[in-house]
C-alpha cells in the first residue's frame, strides 16, 4: 500500500522527480509529463491547457515548459504573473498540484532547446502565430514551406518570441489514491519575492510540511 513518507520530507522537489520519472517508466500513456497550466489575464479571467514539462530542477524548485510568447498564455503571463499546474497519472493513482510565479527562461537555455528540437518543429515555430486566426489550412502550409524556404539548409535560430518559462514553485501538493477516498495528501509552502525589477526570484527554504485530510 502506497503512502507518503512518515514524516513528510522537509523538502517536496526529490519526491516530485522521482515521480516523473516512475511516470515515464511505469507508464504507457503518451506524454508522461504533460500538465495543465492555468494563467489568469489581466481582467481575472482564468485559462488552462495542456503543456509538457521539459525540466523539473529540484534544487531551485522550478519546472521549465516552452511556448510561444505571443501566444494567449504568454500575453496573461506578461499581465499576471501567478500560475498553477496540475498532473495527473490515473494508473499510478497520483495528482501534482502546485503554484508559483512564472519568469521567462534564460536565452541560453531557450536556444539549447530549441536547437535540440526536430527542424520541422523549429520551422513550425516561425510559421504560426500562436492562437491567431488562418483563412485556411492551405494558408498555414504555405507559411510553412515559405518558412522553409528561407532558411534553406542553415540552422534555424530559435525566434525571439519563442522560449521557455520557469514556474518557480511556491506550493506543491502531493495527492495518492486510497481506497474508502482515505487518500493521502501532503503540501508544502515556501515564500518567493521577485527581485532585480521583477527579473529574478529569491526562494526561501521549504518549511512546515502538512498532511491533508482527503
């Protein structure tokens, strides 16, 4: 029988990777990694998706995903920065919710992932708008082979309104199925503040971890 540690472990992150990476074994579902992403626009409204998670790095306690940073997720990210994920794997009976503040990625580390990416993702990255509006799926295969055109046999750069984010993490909730929905749940909580002009986060030490009734 499945439980959290006894006591819960001060520090959520090992934990965390331990199940994405038991989710990438033990699972044949596509897209191991995938979460949902909620973002909430200027006015308040709310939106979520699905993107995947590239990179969990467990010692600063952030989780890196890509997008196009024209895209509706990228324009309520630049006017509220909060976001919140969740991941669910129903055949290993385990949930992740978290919450945090979400920073653009580095350049760098946007380019190294770009440059990893199959060429025609890298192509496809220049010849979509994100989101707007196409006359017909024609037209986007068009954009597509002038895309490819220009370009030719050279290394595609990665656009500048492409790149990754990092959800530093400021909560995280850990969720095990059980039966008689006796499910056992912990959460962590840390507090983050933005510095250097709202560029950088400083992250405090994880503390005072809870058990949850279900």
């Amino acid at each position: 029988m499945e439980l959290l540690p006894e006591p819960l472990p001060v520090d959520p992150m090992p934990l965390l990777a331990a199940w994405l990476d038991e989710a990438a074994a033990k699972t044949d579902r596509p897209n191991p990694n995938a979460m949902s992403l909620a973002t909430v626009d200027a006015s308040g409204q709310p939106d979520v998706r699905v993107v995947l998670a590239k990179e969990l790095n467990t010692e600063l306690g952030y989780i890196v995903f890509y997008t196009n940073y024209q895209s509706p997720k990228g324009v309520e990210i630049e006017a509220n920065s909060a976001g919140a994920i969740s991941m669910h794997w129903d055949s290993l009976g385990r949930q992740v919710r978290a919450q945090g503040i979400l920073l653009k990625s580095p350049d760098e580390e946007s380019d190294a992932y770009f440059a990893s990416r199959d060429r025609g993702s890298q192509i496809g990255a220049w010849a979509s708008d994100q989101s707007q509006p196409v006359a017909s799926r024609a037209a986007l295969k068009q954009r597509f082979n002038e895309a490819e055109q220009r370009f030719g046999d050279e290394p595609v750069p990665r656009p500048s309104h492409w790149g990754g984010y990092r959800l530093w993490l400021q909560s995280v909730e850990l969720w095990i199925s059980r039966e008689s929905r006796l499910h056992d749940r912990g959460r962590w909580e840390r507090q983050l503040a933005l510095v250097a002009n709202d560029a950088a986060i400083e992250a405090a030490a994880w503390k005072n971890p809870q058990r949850l009734q279900p």
